[in-house]
C-alpha cells in the first residue's frame, strides 16, 4: 500500500481545535457554521449510502436509499492542493490512521478514496478550503459516517450538489426486457449481499461499470482490477456524467431499481434513462455474473484511459 502521499492538513491535525470536534445541531443546511452538522439516520434506516462532496457549499451529503440522512460542513483543498473531482468509491477504512507524511498526525475515521492520498477524514475546518486535497470533516460526523459506509461506497466528489434521483430500468443492465432473463437475474442476486452486510476481511469482489461515449466501450471492473470489457450501443447523444447505484429488484415492476446522481460542473440534463445504453446480447450474458446489490454503474462522456484515473484506483477525474 502506498501511503507516502495520503494527505492531512498543513501542520498536521489538532483535533482540540475549533470545529474540529464538531456538533450536531438543528438547523437549515446554509446556515450550518464551521464544524456544524445535522444527522437524521431515522429518515431511511435501510438501503445503500452514497455520500456527496460539494465542493462550492464546503458540504458533504449523505444519502441512504436515496433520502438525505445527513449533511456537514467541510474542508476541501486549498489553492495549489484542489481536491479532484469525480467518481470515487471507498477502497479503505482506517478509524485509526495516521498519516506517514505529515508527522504522524491523526487521521481518525478514514475513509480512503484513492491509494495515492484522497481520504474523508476527521480534521480541522476552519471554514474554506485548507487541506492538502483530502476532505475534512468534523470529528464527530466522521465518526457517525465511519458507521454507515462500507468497502465500494460511492462517493462523488463535484463542484456543486445535485440530489439523487430515483429510476427503475425495465429489464436488465444493458439489455431489452425479457421476464425470463429478469427472473435468472432475481434468482443471481438472492446469493449476493449488499457491501453494507460484508466484513471488512470478507473477499467479495465489489463489481462497478463504467460506460464511456468516447471510447463507446464499457468496463466492468472487480475492487480496483479490469475484469470485463464489452461494446456500448447508445443514441449517439451525450451521456453526461451520471451514477448509479443498485438497490436490487423493483417490488411494484419488473425491472431494477436504482439510486441515481448527476454529477460535474457542466452536466448533461438529459433525463435519467437507462434505455438509453445498451451492449451486445453476449456481453449482457456476461454482466450477469457481477451484478450485486450496491453495485454502481457510471456514465461518463470521458475516453476510458489513465489520464482520467489515478494508478489502478477507481476513480473517473473530471
């Protein structure tokens, strides 16, 4: 593991200091003041977390099923140490990490985004960007986060927050709808638990896609490693830059539900419509294989290459 880069504050952290330790509070999200947050997990006490970082509010907003279940300031990047912009998902936890570069300084209730440094953390807010890239967060908030994010948790990193959406697809991932394929799909997932339900030492593979307009091609990667590459058919219009995250099977129509995000500072307000995508029926075959619920399936109208991913992480950089 290469922590030579993994980020804290300038200084290192002093987490007596103002803010750092936070406070829950009640109030409207604007008025929220430096280490302030609201945490509501009672609003939706079941289904996959996704967490946005905002980086114009200097907010991070947690959803649970696609409810807001939480909301609390931040510290992003300073100028010349920005905080990247993208897709991520959680690679590590750590709720006792301390920093190798920056004097051993504590880094309590880690959630690492890349290998190379980007991490949700506790630290000092002082109320603007000041981190060397990573996002701080108050010290009790990180802690109450630490609890609900698992391994694969999708965070989405923007330069302004936009709330999710809910879709159901009618059929398969990539695929028309056939009530036969559907129910092999039901039948695949009755096997499978959702990320939140696995140990940190547990070796499931956590499946993501990504489909790319650019490259018109679509990966399917297992933790941090290719596995799976196929076409991607579209309508020939711009994806935009859009997440989303599987819950699993629609109760009330046959089809899969999922959590959906636009994400980007210029996004493409096309509806959010999986039938827009689609791939050759031997590929689809293939995809049934690494479908699980809190799975997450990212558009993107960036080319698939390194430049728009850090190392091996799973990371699409804006």
């Amino acid at each position: 593991m290469n922590r030579r880069a993994f980020v804290a504050g300038a200084g290192g952290i002093v987490l007596a200091a103002s803010g750092a330790l936070g406070q829950h509070v009640y109030k409207e999200i604007h008025q929220l003041l430096p280490g302030e947050f609201v945490w509501h997990p009672e609003r939706q006490p079941d289904g996959p977390v996704a967490v946005i970082v905002s980086l114009d509010e200097q907010r991070v907003h947690v959803y649970r099923n696609g409810i807001r279940i939480a909301v609390s300031t931040c510290s992003t990047g300073k100028p010349g140490h920005e905080t990247p912009t993208g897709v991520f998902v959680v690679l590590q936890k750590d709720r006792d990490h301390r920093s190798s570069t920056y004097n051993n300084a504590p880094m309590p209730n880690t959630n690492r985004l890349t290998w190379d440094g980007i991490a949700l953390h506790a630290g000092n807010l002082p109320g603007y960007p000041a981190s060397h890239g990573c996002v701080r967060l108050p010290l009790k908030f990180s802690a109450l986060l630490f609890e609900v994010t698992h391994l694969g948790t999708p965070v989405v990193i923007a330069d302004s927050h936009h709330s999710p959406q809910e879709v159901v697809h009618p059929g398969l991932i990539l695929s028309g709808y056939a009530e036969q394929e559907f129910e092999h799909v039901l039948a695949t997932l009755d096997d499978k638990k959702h990320p939140s339900d696995w140990e940190l030492d547990d070796a499931h593979p956590i499946s993501s896609m990504i489909a790319s307009s650019y490259d018109g091609r679509i990966l399917v990667i297992e933790n941090d490693r290719e596995v799976a590459e196929g076409k991607l058919l579209w309508d020939g219009k711009p994806l935009g830059s859009h997440v989303y995250v599987l819950k699993g099977a629609h109760d009330g129509q046959k089809g899969m539900h999922w959590a959906a995000l636009t994400y980007g500072a210029d996004p493409v307000r096309e509806a959010h419509d999986l039938r827009r995508v689609r791939t050759e029926e031997r590929f689809a075959a293939e995809l049934r294989g690494y479908i699980h619920p809190g799975m997450i399936f990212i558009l993107t109208d960036l080319p698939l290459h390194p430049d728009s991913r850090s190392g091996r992480d799973f990371v699409i950089m804006s």
